[in-house]
C-alpha cells in the first residue's frame, strides 16, 4: 500500500482472484449444453432477480451497502461502488447477459458467444494489464491480442452442426466482433455488450451463408 492506494501488485492480485471467480460463470453454457431454454431459465431468472435487487438494494439501505462494501468491496471496481451513479456489479450483468442470450438465440450460438466472454476476457484482461503497453481503441494491443486468440480456440472446440468450414469462419469473424467490442471505450458493461454482439453476428452470417442448416438443433429435447 502507497499513500493509501493498492500497489500495482495488489490490484494485479485482486484482478487474478476477480478473474478467478469470473471463471465459475462458464458453468453457465456447460451446464446449459445439457439442459434445455427453459429449465435455463428457470433457474437463471430467479438468480439474477435475486443479484439484481442485492446489487441495488446496497445503494439504498445503509446497513446492507455498508455490510456489501465491507466484504465485498475489494472485490468491485471503482465504478461500481460509486455511490453518485449507481451502477450494476459485473457479476450480475453477466447473469443478466446470459438470460438474453439465452431467450434470444440458438443454443449452439449462445455457447460459443458466453464460453468466449468468460475465457477471453479473462485473458484479456490478465494479459493487458501485466503485459499491455501498446494502446488498441480503448484497452491494449496484448490484451486485445489475447481476447482474440482465445476466442478461436473457444471457436475449434465449441459444438458445430456438421463439417462445414464455414462454420469456423463464422466463429471467427464473431471472434473477432467480441474483441472489437471488448476494446471500445464504452460506458455499456462489456459482460453485456460480448456475448450479444457476437450471438447477434454469428446468428446474421449463420442466415446468409449456412442458410440450409437448422441453427436451432440443438434446442430441441
């Protein structure tokens, strides 16, 4: 501690466990693999009702944001424990974008587009901050370089619907749609703006050039 501020040290080490708990969340298309939209939902709904209203009640009730901030403050970045403009904690915008996703794309685009919001932006995140000196938009060249990558290895070793190398193509460029917006310098929590405008480019380029496969297959059962 210097002068009442976190060491480089200390905030890379709280982002490490940040990250760390970030992780859990790809549970969410694991387990949404085997399970169907609607047993999904009945599960993630009340969840992120429960987070939400937590994560607003603390801006309100003096005990419950004294005894949130108290614990879990180290946990949460400057902007979302500012008191004069109340915003939502990471955590529940990443329940949040996954009840979107969910409702509103097929399953086989909703894995690829939450799977690469969990695992690229761990690294992006990682990487930039422990390695990051060149400037890309609004974060760093590493750490967009690490989004990237990883997002075409969550692409290779997510579900496809057959043999087509199209479909890798089309996991690419939403590879590359994530990073973009990862990068931008945007009030929008990226654990909202990722995974939609990837499910959303990938579910347009699906409809042009794969028009003949059933996008929706692995949503029936």
């Amino acid at each position: 501690m210097i002068n009442g501020l976190p060491t480089v040290e200390e905030s890379y080490g709280v982002e490490i466990v940040r990250k760390g708990i970030h992780l859990f969340s790809l549970s969410i298309p694991v387990v949404y693999y085997f399970i169907t939209k609607e047993t999904a939902l009945a599960i993630l709904l009340p969840l992120t009702a429960l987070f939400a209203g937590t994560d607003l009640l603390r801006f309100r009730h003096a005990a419950l944001g004294e005894f949130y901030h108290r614990h879990l403050g180290w946990l949460l970045r400057p902007h979302e424990i500012d008191r004069r403009e109340p915003r939502l904690n990471g955590a529940t915008y990443v329940l949040l974008s996954a009840c979107i996703c969910i409702l509103l794309f097929p399953k086989l685009i909703v894995l690829t587009a939450f799977a690469i919001l969990i695992i690229s932006d761990t690294s992006a995140a990682l990487i930039g901050r422990r390695y990051g000196t060149h400037r890309f938009l609004g974060k760093t060249l590493e750490g967009s370089g690490a989004f990237f990558v990883t997002a075409l290895a969550v692409v290779a070793l997510s579900p496809k619907l057959g043999t087509s190398p199209a479909e890798y193509l089309i996991g690419a460029a939403g590879a590359a749609t994530g990073t973009v917006v990862e990068s931008l310098p945007t009030r929008i929590d990226d654990n909202l703006s990722i995974p939609i405008a990837i499910a959303a480019v990938m579910w347009v380029l699906y409809a042009l050039f794969l028009p003949h496969l059933n996008v929706f297959a692995l949503d029936i059962g």
